[in-house]
C-alpha cells in the first residue's frame, strides 16, 4: 500500500465517524448526507496499471461497502437498542451506492453501457428511497431549532420597531417569544406534524424498498461488482491502456461540466457578504435559482467521486460541496416553511411565524452562496495529473491539488456574464 501524499505518514485516510460525545450546537445545521473524509483504500497507483485495473479495483471497494453496510444493516435493523447503528448502515450504502453510480457514470466510455447504464439508475433509485426519511428528520430539526433561535431573540411584533432601546423593552420583547408570540408554537406543532407524517411515510417506503425483489436484484448485481466489475472489452475500448493516459482526461471532463454548470451561476454577487440586494432577490422570486445552485452540487459531486478514483482527494472542493449541502437544506427548509405558511385557515400569529422563518432560511441560503463564491475559485484552478505525470497549466495563479488556501479574498473579480446582468440564472 502507498502512502497518500495528501496524508500524514502513518494515517490510513478511513473515514472518521462523529466524536462521542458531541451533539449538534444551538442552532444545527443538519446536512442530509455528510462528508466522511477521503475514499477509504489505497492511493491508486497509476503509473504501472491499466486504466481497467484502477477502475475495476475502486469499484470493487466500493461494492465491498456496500456489502458490509448491508449486512450491518440486517444484524441492527431488527433491535430496538441498535436504532442508530442502522441509520448508520443505511448511510454507508448510500454513501457507496452515490460512489459506484458516479463512477460508472463518468467513466461510462471504459464499461459495458448495458450493464452500466442499468446499475447506475437502479442505485440511484435505491440512494433516493432510502435518503428520505432521514432527510425529513434533518429538515424538522434545521426548523425546529431556528424557531427556538428567532424565539430567543428580542424583537417586536410585526408593526412594530425593534426592541432593546431599554432593558424594560429588551424583556418585554423575550418575555413575548421574541416579537413572535404564540404563532412560535402553533408553528413548530404544525411544522412537526407535517414532516412527521412525511417521515413515517419515507420510513414505510425505505422499508418496502428493502424487502422488494427489485432491492434483492440491486444486491445480486453489486454482489457480481465485487468480483467483476462491467467493463467494456479491452479490444473494443481503452481499458487495456495504461490508466495515466485514459482517466484523467474523464474525470477532466466531469470538471470542466461542473464549472461550466458554476459559471451559470451569478457568482459575483453571491460573494458580496451582507449582500441586501441578493437577499430581497432571493426573496422576490422565492428560490428560482435554487435548481441551477442544486445541479451545481451534483456535478461538483460527480467531480469529486471522479477524481477519487484517480487518488485526487481535494480538501477544497470538499468543503465547497458542504456549503452547497448547506443551500440545498436551508432551500428546502424555507419551501417547508412556506408551504406551512399556506395551510388554510390557521392563525394569523402563526402565518407570522412562518413567514419569519421563511425569511431566516433564505438568510442561510444566501450565506452558503457567499461561502461557496470564496471557496470555488481555488477549486477552479487546481490542477490535474497529465500523461506525463505533470500537473497541466501550473504557474502563477495556480493552486496545487488539495491545497486549502490561507485566506480567500471577500470579493473576485471577473467578467460579468449575460447570467449576472440578467440576474437570473438557468439550469
């Protein structure tokens, strides 16, 4: 085994669980799939392998997980006591279901497209079932512990200005839940009962998925991945040249789609802090970026598994992917929000609350787009492995591949796009 160079001598670069002991602060920001660290195995070594060799060995890994996962799973599943080793289990599948179908989908040219192309949709459709239940939970806390902090917050009510010219109006405002009033609980009941339904109907959908037959042949075909990866024939492909010369050049071409897909993206003024202007944008049209920002999140997570593959573990684009993690749930928990607030017939407090708690999540969606602006450039520029096992384009301006910058600039300059001048941006 080679050692990693982008690890200290004498780490095995496994993935690191959560330390015991430390929960969520006073405002959570639940991420629906976390980042473990780097792919658990071996550096790849790329010099003497074909690009056959690499590839069937990396699935062959993640199959493997997948497998330990699975049969974790069945062992916990059915103990009351072993709840969170479960929920544990179904994240690891998951997390090697994600990696097996990007991989196959990236590296499509060097497999059998048949077997392929079906795999890939059917652990994409397995990844997405079993997500949901622990993305409603997710969801329900992110809301619940915001409506505590804006709750806490002294404030006035809606016609009113803002408290804490004196003490006497400091504690008025606390002692009233924060400017908000009664509409605090009558809004997190209403919140919890209806992602509580959604949840129990994800939980008895996760579990019909896991005793269909079409699970058990999802299993039997990762079963078969272990040991025999679908690979295209070496005579017809470029599975028997050496694997310097082939996936680089793939996963290449995952980059460049991400950051085709990031230019889209009005990004000049997503990296303005404080930035009100994106903010009452955000507001006005309620979201309407939020699909292309979610496709930018998948592509940067393609390109992350891709580069995996070849040994390139990025610590930058790591942290870019949480924040956009971060946009995508405080997203979904402001349309939670909002389609709350639109409950017939409930109070006028409550609606008020909602409302409230529309907005702070826009707030977070906004504050992920800033973090993601500062982060991506660097990302942007790291370079890649070349056939002669030099890193293209290196010079000034340049960012070696894994290295996290010391300090990133608040503003980047650049050119201003149709995207930007519109304000609006496309999928």
């Amino acid at each position: 085994m080679v050692q990693r160079p982008d690890l200290p001598a004498g780490t095995d670069g496994k993935a690191r669980g959560p330390v015991p002991g430390q929960g969520p602060g006073p405002d959570p920001e639940p991420v629906t799939e976390p980042y473990p660290g780097p792919c658990p195995g071996p550096y790849p070594d790329l010099s003497g392998a074909t690009a056959g060799e690499v590839l069937g060995e990396y699935l062959s890994r993640q199959a493997t997980e997948f497998l330990r996962s699975l049969r974790l799973h069945e062992e916990s599943a059915s103990r009351p006591e072993s709840v969170s080793a479960a929920a544990e289990a179904v994240r690891l599948l998951r997390r090697s279901a994600r990696r097996i179908g990007a991989v196959l989908q990236v590296y499509r040219p060097l497999t059998d497209t048949a077997r392929a192309d079906q795999l890939g949709a059917e652990l994409a459709w397995l990844a997405g079932v079993l997500g949901r239940e622990r993305m409603y939970e997710a969801r329900l806390d992110r809301l619940l512990g915001a409506l505590h902090r804006l709750s806490s917050a002294p404030s006035s009510g809606p016609g009113g200005t803002a408290s804490g010219g004196t003490a006497t109006a400091t504690a008025a405002g606390t002692a009233t839940g924060g400017g908000l009033g009664a509409g605090v609980a009558r809004a997190g009941a209403l919140l919890e009962r209806q992602l509580t339904l959604a949840r129990t109907r994800a939980h008895s959908a996760a579990l019909q998925a896991l005793g269909s037959a079409r699970f058990h042949a999802v299993a039997d075909a990762v079963a078969v991945l272990a040991s025999e990866a679908p690979l295209a024939d070496p005579a017809a492909s470029a599975t028997g040249e050496r694997a310097l010369r082939v996936l680089p050049p793939l996963a290449e071409q995952a980059h460049r789609r991400a950051a085709q897909a990031v230019e889209a993206l009005p990004l000049t003024r997503a990296r303005q802090s404080y930035n009100g202007e994106a903010f009452a944008h955000t507001l006005a049209v309620d979201g309407e970026l939020d699909a292309a920002w979610n496709r930018v999140r998948l592509l940067v997570r393609l390109r992350r598994y891709a580069h995996e593959v070849i040994g390139q573990d990025d610590p930058a684009l790591a942290a870019a992917g949480r924040a956009l993690d971060r946009h995508r749930d405080a997203a979904e928990a402001a349309a939670a929000a909002a389609a709350a607030a639109r409950t017939p017939r409930i109070a006028p407090t409550t609606a008020y609350a909602l409302g409230v708690l529309h907005a702070d999540q826009r707030h977070e969606v906004e504050a992920a787009r800033f973090t993601f602006g500062r982060l991506w450039r660097p990302v942007l520029s790291a370079p890649l492995v070349a056939v002669d096992g030099t890193a293209p384009g290196a010079g000034p301006g340049t960012v070696p591949e894994g290295a996290v910058p010391e300090t990133v600039p608040e503003t980047v300059p650049g050119p201003v796009t149709g995207v930007e001048r519109s304000g609006r941006g496309g999928g």
